[in-house]
DNA sequence: CTGTGGTCTATGGTATACCACATGTCGAGG
DNA sequence: CCTCGACATGTGGTATACCATAGACCACAG
C-alpha cells in the first residue's frame, strides 16, 4: 500500500502567522477610527494558543513590515506612508521590469502564448466593467511576468510588496480610467516579448508601473492620509 | 542642558539577533566540516539567555534566509545554493540599476562629487594592490548609489541581499583580475551620473554586476558546491 | 549474525509564571 | 484649584517547566 507522508511541518507558529496576516490584510488600516492596536493576550486567547507561539509569529510579521511592536506600549499595525507606499512602487518596476528583461529572453513561446492568451480575456470593453474582477486578472498578468523570467527570487520579492499595496491598487484601479490605460500597456508588453526585445519589455514594464507612481504620488499627495480604501468596484 | 533619551528600545531579542547574525556571517559556512548545526539551549547558555528571546531571535533569522528551523531536528545554518546566489545578483542588479537611474536623475551634485572622489581614492593601481580594503571600497560605492537614489527601500533591500553574499564577493573579486575591471566600470558609472544620463546609467550598473552574475556562473558551475570562501585577499 | 521492537535521550514546540516598565488614577499638599 | 507623586493596572519581556517527536541505541528472538 501507498502512503502519503503526515505533514508535520505545522506548527502553531505558522498558523498563528497566517491568521493574523490574513487578518491584518483583510482590515481597512486607513480607516480613521481603525483599531490599529493588538493585544497579546487577547489575540492569544482568540487563537486559543499560549503567548510563547503568538509572539514568534508577531516577530515575523514585524519584520514583514505589517506591524510594529512597541516594548511595554503594544503592538500596533503600522499604517504605510505616502512615502513609502511610493518607495515601494518604485521596488516593484525595479524588480518586474528586470524580469520583463528576463522574459523576453528567456520565457517559452508557450509561457508568452498562456500570457496573451489571459490578457485577451480582459479587453479594455470588460476592463472598465468590472473593475473588481479584473484587478485579480491585472495582479496575476504581473505574476506571470515574474514567473517567466524563471527568477524566483524575483517573483517573491515582488510578491512581499505587492501584499503591502492590495488596498492601494484598489483604489487606483478606479480613478482616472486607468483600467483601461493599463489594457493598453499589457498588449505593448506582451508584444515586446513577443518580438523577444529585452531593452523594450523592460522599459515598458517599468513605465507601466512608474505610470502608477506618479499616479499615485499625484493624486494622493497633500492628503494628510490615505483614507477609507473603499473597495474599488463598488 | 541637553540629553539624549536613554535607548529603551533595546531587548534581548534584539540583542541575540545581531550577535547570532553577525557570528553566522564569520562563519565559514561553505567549509566542507563547518559546524552548520545550531542549538538552542547551548545557544541560550553561551549567550547567557533563556531560550525565549533567543528563540525569537531565531524567527526572525529564519525569515531573513540565513537559517533553518526544523521541528525536532534542529537548526541549521543554511548554505545558498549556485543556483540562490545567482537569483540574489539578479534582483541586486535590477534594484541598482534603478538606483542609479534615480541617481542620475535625483542626485545632487555634491553627492556625485563626493561618489568621484571616493572612487579616485581606489584607482587601478591600488586595486590591484590590496583587494582586502579594495574590496571594502567597492561596498561603499555601491552603498552610496543606492544613497544617492534617494529610495530607501532600494538601499534596505540591496542590503538584505548584500550580506548573503559577502564571502561570494570576497571570493569572485580576487579571481580574473576583476578588481580592475571593477574600477574602470566604475569611472563609466560616475561619468553616466555627471552626464545626467538615467538610462546610461541604469545599463552600465546593471550590466556591471550582471558581469558578476555571468561570472560566478561560469567559475562555479559544475562544483559541487562552494568550497572554501577563504579571504580573497590571501 | 541479523533484524525487530522497545527504550532512552536530545531537541524544538508550547504553556505558564513572573518581571519591569509605562500609563492612568486619585488623593494629599500647596 | 493646581501640582505632583504614590499606587494600581496593563503591557510586552523574560525565564522556566513540561510536552511530543526524531533518532540513536540496545537487548533479545530468530
């Protein structure tokens, strides 16, 4: 008989971990009235676990750049500035755009064919539809131009700040008609792959991302915060 | 009178962390009969701790890569494969690279004066002569490049890389004359910035540690492993 | 000699108790 | 009424005890 190994690599750590990612993630930290604020021993008795795995699994997430522990004060969520919301953009066109590069050289005819093959099913007419439904087809556009660049560090890397910027793209999905704008930049994209252009799917890449900077910085700048992340498609 | 706040900030988790990271990196972690195993209570006892900081401590080293926790085994110092440090001179390239293009864009003069100078300081001959301090200066160079971009999360995140690397560097400058290769594509780097030219820039960085890239892969390939870092300068 | 199963020990995982500091409260003293 | 300090309480930091499993070791049956 066959016989699956038990995982055993579960550990109360990494649970522990996962929930509370997926917990601070799916908060609208920019909320005025959030409450930012974590409690040991109230998080340790909603998990049902002791402190000793709770706080190893804050560590990481402190580390991780989603909250800050404060000896004696608390933990808190950290709330990311305009400042490093645009830092982080700028991160992430260094990081794709280097995997654009990649891609056109490297990436399969079959990798590039699966890529237009995904973008076609979001034209620009289904774009501005469903704002909601075609952000998860732009995030996953993006993660496959990492992923042919056959660097997976890159692609992880990338993948650490795109979870920082969740809210962020929401909401500039839906100013501006940049939907639409972004559909415009993916076929540039995939044809520079397509003609296997290094310099020119790296530039494309970086400027579609830069595009969003500026965006951004234009846009949110002089708002003493960001506020009410509201979903996007609503 | 004035006084500075007395740092409270500082924690025993904090504290294990430096002292465990900075002991890893002394390792000779490529040594064929290099200790790699870690053990918690030895750990706690040599560092005169109980085992929960140390413990957190450890977390956060798993996080950055530089060991591995496993559950009723032990933990282990982990060695980068060829294959990880090719991706970690990837994604370092593609974060300078666009340091620089913002270098070029963004820096001020003074900042490029002060790059030149310190690069005048470590001319062809010298670098030659000792690669040891030159290997030191070289650091600094690229340290100031991502300075100059003026994004810290560039400077943060090539530096996460950089430590993972630092006996891969010790080792590649001393082989294939590189040293002077280095300082010749440096002055290009520089004159790219005085000239404003983003883009020059930008592909002259790159490809500068791309060159790394292909050359590490070309020395060491079809080793088994990494064998020996010992000091370049020897 | 061999292999099978029990046992012993080392190790990371978890729970819990206690500590030190930060902060809010309240009352004495002015 | 205001100030200031003692005290109560909340919070993260640390130490320690105990648990469960992995793996080595050993005794014994064949």
């Amino acid at each position: 008989m066959k016989l699956q190994p038990i995982a055993t690599n579960f550990t109360l750590k990494d649970h522990v971990y996962d929930r509370l990612r997926a917990a601070i993630l799916e908060m609208n930290i920019y909320d005025e009235d959030a409450d930012l604020r974590l409690d040991e021993r109230s998080l340790a008795e909603q998990l049902q676990v002791s402190r000793t795995p709770l706080r190893e699994a804050l560590t990481r997430l402190e580390q991780d750049g989603f909250i800050e522990i404060r000896a004696r004060k608390g933990v808190f969520v950290v709330r990311k500035t305009l400042d490093e919301i645009l830092e982080m953009i700028v991160a992430w066109a260094a990081l794709e755009s280097m995997a654009a590069r990649l891609a056109a050289e490297a990436a399969s005819e079959a990798q590039i064919k699966a890529l237009r093959k995904h973008a076609a099913k979001h034209s620009e007419s289904s774009a501005a539809a469903d704002l909601s439904e075609y952000s998860e087809a732009n995030i996953r556009f993006h993660q496959m131009i990492l992923e042919m660049s056959g660097c997976g560090l890159l692609a992880s890397m990338a993948e650490g700040l795109f979870v920082h910027m969740h809210a962020v793209r929401r909401r500039a999905m839906a100013e501006g008609d940049r939907a639409s704008r972004s559909v415009v930049d993916h076929m540039g994209i995939i044809e520079a792959l397509e003609a296997r252009d290094a310099d020119l799917a790296e530039r494309l890449v970086r400027d579609h991302t830069m595009r969003l900077h500026t965006h951004v910085r234009r846009a949110w700048t002089a708002l003493e915060g960001i506020q009410g992340t509201g979903e996007a498609a609503g």
